[in-house]
C-alpha cells in the first residue's frame, strides 16, 4: 500500500502517541468495511508515512481472495 494511500482523506494512520515502528504486522482495512481486507508488515513506521508521503508503506503479505486467505485449514 502507498502511503498516499493511507494519508489521504479516506486512510487512517495511528496518532503520534500511538506510532506503529517499521516491521509491524497489521490489518489493512477497505473504507467502510467491518473486516480486514488484507494483512501487511509496514515499511516505514508510521509518522515516517505521514511525513514522506511517498513509496510504499505497507507490504501486503495476504489479502481477501487469494491462496492463503482461501486455505481452510493451516
């Protein structure tokens, strides 16, 4: 995910006090969806991302619909 992407007026990045360091695994969700449409491990920590603005953020590593997310048992 690029980090426009996760600044822009429909994205969402934890306040200063609550900054995620760069390797974190989280949930990337879809604006207005309930689940998590993805997982990924971020690039940058997060007030890097607000202050750059540029490249990637968040490497996804699964997301809704493919082979991983599809498995029904590990």
């Amino acid at each position: 995910m690029m980090c426009p992407g996760l600044t822009s007026a429909g994205g969402w990045l934890p306040p200063a006090e609550e900054a995620l360091p760069a390797g974190s695994v989280v949930a990337v969700h879809a604006e207005g969806k309930e689940h998590a449409a993805g997982i990924g491990i971020t690039k940058l920590d997060t007030e890097e991302m607000k202050r750059i603005n540029k490249n990637v953020g968040v490497e996804t590593v699964a997301y809704l619909g493919d082979d991983l997310w599809s498995l029904k048992t590990l």
